[in-house]
C-alpha cells in the first residue's frame, strides 16, 4: 500500500522540519540563479545553500559581502527568507504550544489557561495574524527611524534610505543580522539613532509572541503578568545589565574595540554588544578584536539566547533560568523547584535539562568537526559552532575560512538550532505517558 503524507509525517514537528528544509532549497535555487548577484554570474551552490540557509534559519553568518556580492533581487530574496524565517518560527512555536496545550489533561489545561493566559490563542487565525500584526508594526515604526536617519542623517536618496531602513528594521526584528554595509554596522558606532533603533528592534524580536502580548494588554500591571513572561523579562533584564557592564568594563582599554572611542562614545557600542549576542547578530565593534575573557561572555550569552516563540535562538532564557532555580532548589535541599511563586513540575524541569544537555552536545560535537577540518583556533572555532547553532550570526572573522566542509558543518548547526529546541519541547510534550508500573527506587553515587 503507498504511503500517505499523513503516515510519513506523524508528528506535527516533523512537518516543520520539512517546511523549512522546502523553503531552505527554494532559497538556494533562487540565490543560484545569475540575477541574483551583482556579477550576473551564478553563485557556487555552497554560497548559496549557506546564505540560503543563515538567512532562513536567521542566523547572519556571511561568506561573502551581502552588500557587495548580492544584486537587489538577491538582497530582496535574503530578506524574504529571514522574514519568512522569523515570523514562520514564532508562528510555528505558538502554534505547537496551543496544540500540546489541546493534548492535555483537563486539569493540566485548566492549570496551563490560568497561567498563560497571555497566549489566549484562540484558534489558528488568531496566532498567525497576531504574529503578523506585531511583526508588520514593529518593523514599520523602524523602518521609518531608520529610513530618516539614513536620508537627513547620511544624505542617502530618498528610495535608498527607505531601502535600507526596511531591509536592516526587517532584519533586526528577526534578530537576522545581516546587513547591506561592508563591515555591519562598525562605520555607525556612535550613532544611536542607528544602533538603538536596531538594538530595540532585536530586544523586541527575542522577547517572543506570548510576552509581547501579554505586555500589550497588561504593561502596566506586573500582578498580571505570567510566570513565563516575569521569567523572560526578569532574565533579559539581568543578562543584559550584566553584560553591558562586563562588556564596557573588560573592553574599555582595548584600543582595538571601545578603547580607540572618546570615553563618552564608549557606551553606546558597548551596550549593542551586550544585546547582539543574544540573538541579534550585528556588530559595532571588531568582534575578532575583542579580548578573550569578552568573547567567551558572549558565547555563554549566545548559547543562552531569548525568549520562548520569538525570533531568537539559543536554550532560550526562561530554560537558563529555570534550571537555575532547580539548582538553587538543590542547594537549600528543598524537594520542589519554586519560582514566583509558582511550583515547577518535574515535567517541565527534565524538558528544560533535556534541552539544555542536548544543546551542548550539539555546539560541542560542531566545534569538536570543525577543528579537526581547519586547524583553526579552537576558541575562534567555538565561538563560531555556538554563534552558528544558537543562530546568532557574530563571528570573529573566520567564516570564510572553514571551506565547503566547514560550511556544510554550520549550515547543519543553524537549521538543528533554529528548529531543534521547538520541536524537541513539543515533541517531548507529545510524547508524555504513564508508567503502569515502577521499579525499585535506586540511588547511584553524585559526584
């Protein structure tokens, strides 16, 4: 009997899978294509896979100069897919979060409505025009800082500053990073009506659907927020203070990066950095130049990422946090996690591990496949594996450098990152059942 497509796919995580993997090549073709670099010849399929690929995946690793290289349809096409990519990620996780919802058990739903309540999905429609709404909104009002600022600010023509400002306010949302500019967005370090507009529009971006909701209706009632969205603001808060003063501070005499800038210029780039590496991609300094002590910071924060059902990568935060509330639960021996007020179930805390460990694994064994094929320094190389599976899109410089292998290694990693921890949770959720029997309790030595 032939197969159906119902019967190959089982799980709704695996049609995502195949959506993106369809749009990935479709990218591919299209970047292949002669029109679509400034040459009028046909880019190599690897180039255009990894573009493809980073752009979809919204990730912002570049082989070649985006400016520079690609033509207008090329720069359209990238845009299309980091668009599609980030607004097709968000709708993805929300929807799969509504339909492990509707798998529950009456009480477990019951439990699940009160608490996230912020998502109030309602239906299919409704999630996908949300999404829509707040993406369309968010990207117009910076396009439109942005727009102004390129024509009155740079003297750009009219038609070339509105380009600019939508392509880069498209791909800030999207936490993509890529950019129309040689070097990203160094020539504007002391610009902040360049850099914040794009900082704002990442920090939005990585928030995630259901907190961007939520603080919709209830911005100025913190009593009604959520435990999933005091997590992921509580978390961005402290990720990004801490951050910036690390940044700034271990920075600051390094005449490569913030040290060459007059003290009063130093803290605005410092600030951009300590948002782009979660998730967002861009850089207004020498990322390559950076001291060691910086660059690892910024491989813990790109590892960690943003919110849940948002645009950017990572564990995400509220998966940080939580596993270390469970080791602070440990520490004090308390038997159950509390955070907010709230108990956490053992369900949600082996997911969060399952997660996190599953992760690791992956930038480990990337970074590990990566060294052996171009003897690169392996701290460049782990910087890049990370940036590359948390879909961040910061690189030290050596992107160009890993060869055809090397890039088929990060394509690997970026579509593993962007799809993998939403459809592993879901999948996990799905897949929850009973034992109808228990075996003998057994406790191995810790440490």
């Amino acid at each position: 009997m032939p197969s159906t497509p119902s019967r190959i796919i089982r799980h709704p995580a695996q049609l995502v899978v195949v959506a993106f993997a369809v749009a990935m090549m479709l990218g591919t073709f299209l970047l292949s294509l002669p029109v679509a670099t400034a040459s009028d010849t046909s880019a190599d399929w690897s180039t255009a896979l990894f573009t493809a690929t980073s752009a979809l995946c919204v990730t912002g690793l570049v082989v070649v100069d985006t400016g520079g290289y690609w033509s207008g349809f090329g720069h359209v096409v990238i845009m299309l897919l980091f668009q599609v990519g980030g607004f097709g990620i968000m709708t993805t996780a929300s929807l799969l979060g509504l339909l492990v919802s509707r798998r529950m058990g009456l009480r477990t739903r019951l439990t699940a409505a009160a608490e996230h309540r912020a998502v109030d999905l309602g239906d299919v429609r409704s999630v996908v025009f949300g999404v829509l709404r707040i993406s369309l909104l968010t990207e117009a009002l910076l396009a439109l800082v942005l727009t102004l600022r390129f024509w009155l600010g740079y003297e750009e023509p009219l038609l070339r500053a509105a380009w600019l400002g939508v392509f880069h306010a498209v791909s800030a949302f999207n936490n993509a990073g890529f950019v129309l500019f040689e070097n990203s967005v160094v020539g504007f370090a002391t610009d902040p009506w360049v850099l914040l507009p794009i900082a704002v529009g990442v920090l939005v971006g990585g928030l995630g659907f259901p907190v961007m909701l939520e603080l919709r209706r209830h911005l100025l009632r913190p009593r009604a927020w959520s435990l999933h969205t005091r997590l992921t603001l509580t978390g961005t808060a402290l990720l990004l203070v801490g951050a910036t003063v690390f940044l700034i501070a271990n920075e600051w005499r390094n005449d490569a990066t913030l040290g060459a800038l007059p003290v009063h210029d130093r803290f605005l780039p410092g600030f951009f950095h300590a948002v782009m590496p979660r998730s967002g991609g861009f850089n207004a300094l020498e990322t390559g130049e950076m001291h060691h002590g910086s660059l690892l910071v910024s491989t813990v924060l790109m590892f960690i990422g943003g919110g849940s059902a948002s645009t950017a990568g990572g564990i995400k935060v509220t998966t940080f946090l939580l596993l270390f509330f469970v080791i602070v639960a440990e520490v004090r021996g308390e038997r159950d996690v509390h955070v907010f007020g709230r108990r956490i179930g053992d369900r949600a805390t082996r997911q969060a591990l399952t997660v996190a460990l599953l992760s690791v694994a992956a930038a480990v064994t990337g970074t590990v496949v990566l060294v052996e094929l171009t003897n690169l320094p392996t701290y460049q190389v782990l910087f890049e594996a990370v940036s590359a599976f948390a879909t961040v899109g910061l690189s030290t410089g050596i992107t160009p450098l890993v060869g055809d292998p090397g890039e088929v290694v990060l394509v690997a990693l970026m579509f593993i990152g962007r799809l993998g921890p939403v459809t592993l949770v879901s999948a996990l959720a799905l897949r929850e059942r009973q034992r109808l029997y228990q075996h003998p309790e057994g406790r191995p030595l810790i440490g």
